[in-house]
C-alpha cells in the first residue's frame, strides 16, 4: 500500500500507526504512533503545501503552478492552516531561566512573577 493510498482510504480521519518496518534492516517497532500533521492531510494539500513550500511562499507562484487566483490560493492556505496545530514559536521560559535572569538584575521581581504566572 502507498501512503497515498493510506491517506485517501481515512479521508482526513484521524489514524494511528501500529507497526514501523525499517526497509532493509529487518527492524519492526510495534506501539501506537500517530502520523505527523502534515501525513494526515489529503494527498492534494500535501501537494499543494510542498510546492508553497518549494515556490518559498510565494502566492504569485502558486498561482502560476496551479493555474489559480489570488483569493484561490489564499483560502486553501486558510482551509489547510486550520487543520494544523502550530508550533509555539515563542514558548514561555522556564523556571530556571526566569529565577537566573533576576538574579542578574535583567528583570525585577515583579517581573518575574508575572513572567512565572504566564508560564502556567
């Protein structure tokens, strides 16, 4: 089975993957992992993202390759995003960071607290 296959036979439902065999080593790894993001969506968005990804965002581009408007690419962008979970890219600091940035004097203790507070 093709991984196409596999992702047009759950038809955007979530799966999980009970067995890895490395090819070539004879490898099997049995447990429940779930897909990457990106695995579970339809075999058209995975396409479609790696060539937003290989035209480097450009939305011009991805007009030119899919023949497409504007508004076109936009939406579908929109539809796929919202089936992403994102990825923090400013995460909250630790403990250790917050409590060794006061005691060199770059934050107040109120500071601190409210930084502390937000990492909950």
């Amino acid at each position: 089975m093709d991984w196409q296959d596999l992702t047009d036979l759950t038809r955007g439902q979530p799966f999980m993957v009970e067995r890895v065999r490395l090819a070539g080593s004879g490898v099997v790894v049995e447990g429940q992992f779930e897909p990457p993001q990106l695995a579970q969506l339809s075999v058209d968005d995975q396409v479609f993202v790696a060539a937003f990804v290989r035209s480097h965002g450009s939305i011009k581009e991805m007009e030119r390759i899919f023949g497409v408007s504007y508004p076109t690419i936009k939406s579908r962008l929109n539809r796929i995003a919202e089936r992403l979970d994102f990825v923090e890219s400013d995460p909250a600091p630790s403990g250790a960071d917050v409590v060794d940035r006061l005691r060199r004097g770059e934050i107040s203790v109120q500071e601190a607290l409210a930084e502390l507070e937000r990492s909950r």
